[in-house]
C-alpha cells in the first residue's frame, strides 16, 4: 500500500486489483481504475454497503458434479458426451475460481453492486469499512 498524489494534489493511498489496476482511497471518496482509461469515482455518502464473496459454492459444487457426471459418462456409456459434459465442468470450476474473493461495493440509486477483485481483499474489506463508517457517522 503506497500513498501517491493525484493530477488535483489529493492523495490516494492504492491497493492493486487482481486483474490490473487499483482501488484507491482519499478523504472524500473511494476511486478504481481497472486498467482501462476511465477511473470511477464513488463518494463516501453514495456507498451503502461493502460485502466480501469469498466463493460462489453453489457454482463450485455445480461444476464438480458436472465434471463426475461427464466422467462417470466417458468410462461407462458414451465417450465423447461424457467429455463434453467434463469440459464444460472444468471451464465452470475454472470460471468460479477466477471470480473468488470479490469485493461488492452497494452504491446508492444503482441496482447492481460495483464488484473488483482486490490482491488482498481482506485488507481492502477493512479498510472500505473504515473508511466508509467514518463518514456515514
């Protein structure tokens, strides 16, 4: 965690995000680029709450049962079905795992949350929390 200064002279003390870019946080709001050319900026006030999903269970154990049932298919009935179905569990697992540990940020007035995907989520739970209890009080 480093602290950097923005183009106004607002410092931002950054963490990186797993997929390129970084979350940020200033006085006032919290900012994330994900590595593309525009930055979000979200307000303190508009943040309504922050959640941290370590896993999708459901979605893992889903695609685990499709990659037995595909197996079970290619030793007992029909080979190439029964890689198909394997495939498609192990792309599913492959997808589950690269979506764990993401962060929602609730935004006021937008339906779905704001969803990154922090190196250290944990620590960037922690501090979102800090940071946000501090001025919703």
């Amino acid at each position: 965690m480093a602290a950097q200064t923005d183009r106004r002279d607002v410092e931002i003390t950054r963490m990186s995000l797993r997929g390129g870019g970084w979350i940020g946080y200033s006085e006032d709001a919290v900012y994330v680029d994900e590595g593309d050319d525009d930055r979000v900026k979200i307000a303190h006030d508009a943040i309504e709450a922050v959640t941290l999903r370590t896993l999708e269970w459901d979605l893992a154990v889903m695609s685990l049962l499709l990659v037995a049932v595909g197996a079970f298919l290619a030793l007992t009935r029909n080979p190439p079905v029964g890689l198909v179905f394997a495939a498609g569990g192990v792309f599913s697992a492959y997808r589950t795992y690269r979506n764990r540990h993401e962060l929602g940020i609730r935004i006021r007035n937008r339906p779905k949350p704001y969803t990154i995907h922090p190196e250290h989520p944990t620590q960037c739970l922690r501090t979102l929390e800090k940071t946000v209890s501090a001025h919703q009080d």
